[in-house]
C-alpha cells in the first residue's frame, strides 16, 4: 500500500519529529491497581503489544481536533506505538489547509500523516470541515454546515483532490463528514449527493480507498434509512465500506439492543456490504463543564470501564469500534464545547502549553490490555455465540469470540446494569462453553490485566458443556480463555520471592 517514496517536505517534517525523548510509561504487572479483590490465584499479568507485534483491523484511536488546534499530535504521537492501536482517526481541516483561495498549506498535516508512516501507524483521514473564505463554504467546526454555493462546492472538489493526490500510498481510509446531522446543521437533501461527490473523487485518484459515508452523531435510523436507500437506488454503495457512528451514552451498554440494533437491520436491507463503525465514544476521567456526557463525577477507574465496556461490545457485535481520544483536548474559540475536555487516554496541558503531557491514564493501560488480546487474533461470534451461555443474576453483558489458531472460545462478560462505579462488588456467574474443558483455564481481568487461576472445582463437563462456575464478575469486562493463548508475565514479586516466601 505504501509508496517507497516520500516529498522533501515530508522528510525534513518528519526527522524534526522523530527527535523528541521517549515516552514515559508504566509496563510494570502493577501499571493498574485497584480494590478488586477476585479471591483466585494470581499468576500473572498480560504483556502490553505494541503496533509491531500484533493486527488491529478492526480499532482506531483519535487524534481529532489538530485541524482547529484544539489537540496536538506532536505531543503525543511516541505514546501511539505502544499502545497497540494501527489507526488514527484526524480531519483534513480544509479551512487550515488553505487560508488564501487557491492556496494550499499542508505542513501541519504532512507533520500527522508522514510522521505516522514512520511509526508504523495508519491514517483515517475525515475530509470535514467546511471554508469560510469562500462565501456558502460552510463552518470549520461541530455543527457547521457544508459547501452549498457553486463556488465554495467547485474549491471542495478541488481541495479534496488534492488530499487524495498528496496522500495517495499513505491514507487508504477515509470518512467525508464528521457529524453531519449534528443540531440539523445539515439535510439528508444536502448531505447525500454532497457523500458521493467527495467519495467519486478519493475513489478517482485512490481506487482501492475505503471510505466512511459519514461519521453520524449517533444511531439514527430515521437518518440512515434515506441515506442507505439513496445508496441503493443511485447504485453508488460501492463507493464506501462502513456507516461509521458515534455513541455516547451514561451506560455504555445502553443503545446495543435498541437503536443500534435498529440501524444495523436497515443498514443490511438497503446496504448489505456496508459494515457498522462506532467511530467515537467514550468519556472523561474527571467532571467537566464541557462535552458529551459530562454532567458526572468521573474519574480514570470510570472512565478506563466505560472505555473497555464500549470498545468491547462494538467488536463482540462484529462492528469496528473508535477510542475517543488519545490526548484531552482544548476547544479555544470553538463556538460549541468550551475549556478543556478531558476524554484522552493521556492527560495533557492546554495549548497555551503546547499540550505537554502530564501523565498516563488508568483508560491507556486499560486499552493497552484490551488490544492484546481483542486483536485480529480473535473472531466475534455475535449471532450465535459459538454456543456459549451464561448464568447469574442482574443484566449481563456477553461476547463470545474465538481464537483463529486454535478455534477456542473466548467468553467476555461484565456486569452492565449500571453506569461504571468507582467500587469493584464482585458477583458469580457461571459460564458454559460446548466441548472438553481447557487444559488450563484462566480468568483475566481486563482493566488490571491480572491473569487468575480458574480453581479445578470450579470446572466440570455435563452434557457436551464445560461448566466454569462461580466466576468473578463486575462492571468492567473479564474473559475466559485457555491460558496458553497469552501471554502474560510473572509478577515482580513473585519473581523475586526465595524459598521461605508465602
């Protein structure tokens, strides 16, 4: 996919980059301690991968907001690698772009895009948003409308095409709206044709691009519905791949089995090989006056279980899912949000302090845990769970998956009744899986990645069914698997330990 070359501009940008000090972070088996207290053996905790070593299709990670400098990838991008996460989700910022008509500046995102080649990363490029320098452009942020007059909308075509020129060999998947249905900035009457033009042109210069119709503010059916039976009847599905979502909700289960569901049946009657993404999601590790579903005391252990519940759940349903955001953000003069928000997985200064870093969250490690084993590794089983089951009381979330090499399940499961707390009350569920036993079978804890000892009388076989009874369960997701699928390593201070320790 990549070219072997690179533009002079691109080389000098990046080697400026590529000089910055190492990224500080934690890779101890204590990176995340909480209360929980399971009452199994510990043997071990899980070894973070980075974007070398494992496939992460079906993930992305945010670094939105470069193009109204509400954010810095420069601060953050050593941090990227490690985290296991392939794809970055930015827009293109047609208003940064170009400043004088005609005129196009594209330093600033050469910096993202040419720099993240280097480091093993992807591009998911949004072409949103509008140009004020041109009268009927449209706005440059959320809720902006798009280009409606016939100059603004010939500038749009010739701005996107030289995106697609320019970025040809490095950004194969692209989206062309960010929220398009935000406060009713736009109609379904503009917001159709205006997809396809801008998707006729990536896929003219780019033919193998896969492009995003539009990133919704959430799952609308009642947006969907016209917009895929426009696809259909036009004959243009073929120009995208997914229908890509937001979904921002107290209780991140909350919306699977109503609106979500609802939207995949139309999506699959009109647009069957469209593919749901849930593009952005996710909340902030502390209370803010500014952002979606900031109205909560939030903290990094609630923010690091509504973050694993909701990436989790999109790919136990088969779906893409987005991590929002890698870093907080300001939103300066933005005319929507207002101060920081503090959504990142790494915490950060505000722009007057370019974005340094201030530390690592809970939610990174958190991630970082979930990557390494809900990778491409692993393939959802959303329909009939492989055949799994689980018991107990309350609501409980399920997901099933199964290991590509050795075609074992891998059950994951949480307790989803409520909102994430900062307790860890544990419950007990029983979870059954057809076939023999697992030769050794552990429970893992995704937020602390601790692997448990499954005790032997917690595991029998009846009828054609393991039984793994009296598992730990709370409200952030755990797994069962064989433990020869992971790796893990041995705490410190059992390594450590001499004859005489207990």
């Amino acid at each position: 996919m990549r070219k072997n070359y690179i533009p002079f501009m691109a080389v000098m940008a990046t080697a400026a980059l590529m000089s910055s000090s190492a990224p500080v972070i934690d890779d101890t088996s204590t990176r995340v301690q909480t209360t929980l207290s399971p009452a199994l053996s510990l043997k071990g905790c899980l070894v973070p991968k980075d974007v070398t070593r494992i496939s992460t299709s079906r993930w992305s990670v945010d670094v939105a907001g470069t193009d109204r400098e509400h954010a810095s990838y420069v601060a953050v991008r050593e941090y990227l690698p490690p985290l296991g996460i392939r794809r970055l989700r930015t827009q293109a910022g047609w208003a940064r772009c170009e400043k004088e008509k005609g005129m196009y500046d594209f330093r600033w995102l050469d910096q993202i895009i040419f720099d993240a080649a280097k480091r093993n990363l992807e591009v998911w490029l949004e072409t949103s948003y509008g140009n004020p320098i041109y009268k009927g452009g449209g706005g440059r942020s959320l809720a902006g409308g798009m280009p409606t007059s016939e100059e603004a909308l010939a500038a749009w075509d010739n701005w996107v095409r030289a995106l697609a020129k320019r970025y040809k060999g490095y950004v194969r998947d692209w989206c062309v709206w960010n929220e398009p249905d935000l406060r009713g900035a736009n109609s379904i009457s503009v917001i159709i044709p205006f997809t396809i033009r801008t998707a006729e042109i990536i896929k003219a210069e780019i033919p193998d691009a896969r492009i995003a119709a539009c990133a919704l503010t959430w799952a609308n059916v009642e947006f969907v519905r016209p917009f895929c039976k426009a696809l259909k009847d036009s004959g243009k599905e073929g120009l995208f791949k997914w229908i890509a979502y937001h979904h921002y909700n107290y209780n991140p289960d909350d919306g699977y089995d109503a609106e979500i569901a609802a939207m995949r049946k139309v999506v699959k009657k009109y647009t069957p090989t469209l593919e749901l993404w849930q593009n952005e999601s996710g909340t902030q590790s502390e209370w803010r006056k500014s952002g979606a579903i900031n109205d909560r005391p939030w903290t990094e252990l609630k923010q690091a279980k509504w973050d694993l519940r909701r990436y989790i759940a999109d790919l136990g349903l088969g779906d893409y899912t987005g991590v929002f955001h890698a870093c907080d953000l300001e939103y300066v003069n933005s005319g929507f949000h207002d101060g920081m928000v503090r959504y990142g997985l790494i915490k950060t200064a505000g722009q007057a302090e370019d974005y340094r870093v201030l530390k690592v969250k809970m939610a990174y490690y958190a991630v970082q845990n979930a990557v390494s084993v809900f990778n491409d590794a692993l393939e959802p089983l959303p329909d009939d769970k492989g055949g799994a089951l689980i018991s107990g009381k309350g609501r409980l979330a399920f997901y099933v998956f199964r290991d590509r090499a050795s075609g074992k399940l891998v059950p994951a499961f949480w307790d989803s009744s409520k909102e994430p707390s900062d307790f860890n009350d544990i419950s007990n569920v029983d979870v059954k899986i057809p076939g023999a036993a697992f030769k050794s079978p552990v429970w893992v804890d995704v937020l602390t990645g601790n692997v448990y000892a499954i005790p032997k009388k917690n595991v029998f076989e009846k009828d054609g069914f393991t039984c793994y009874s009296s598992l730990p369960c709370y409200d952030s997701p755990a797994f069962v698997c064989e433990e020869s699928m992971l790796e893990y390593k041995v705490p410190e201070v059992v390594m450590f330990a001499t004859k005489g320790d207990k």
